[in-house]
C-alpha cells in the first residue's frame, strides 16, 4: 500500500505533517459552505480556507 506524507502550511504560520494513505493531491474535494475540504480514508480533514501551501511525497514501502 501506498503511503504519503503531507506536509501543510497555514496561513497562520503553523505547520502540520502526517502520513496517509490517501493521494491528497488527486482525492476529489468537497465543497461544503462555500469552502473546499478534503477528507483522508485514515479521517484526517483538510480545509483549505487555511491552507498556504502544501507538499506531499510519495512514499511506496509500508511503514
């Protein structure tokens, strides 16, 4: 299974990074009020009303 870490910045200045197993950057994204979110299969939620930027690397080993 494929793993990827997800590295977030906000725009407040805080920094997030989590592994996943959902492709963050092809997952379809949900448009809830006006804002776009992303849920991950492991649950995390991403909102990216506060997103800044964001990475992610792909990792092909199980960890």
């Amino acid at each position: 299974m494929r793993k990827y870490k997800v590295n977030i910045l906000l725009k407040n200045g805080h920094q997030l990074e989590f592994i996943t197993n959902t492709d963050v950057r092809t997952a379809e994204r949900q448009v809830i009020l006006g804002d776009e979110y992303i849920l991950t299969r492991d649950l995390y939620v991403i909102s990216f009303r506060h997103v800044k930027k964001m990475t992610v690397e792909e990792k092909c080993h199980n960890w």
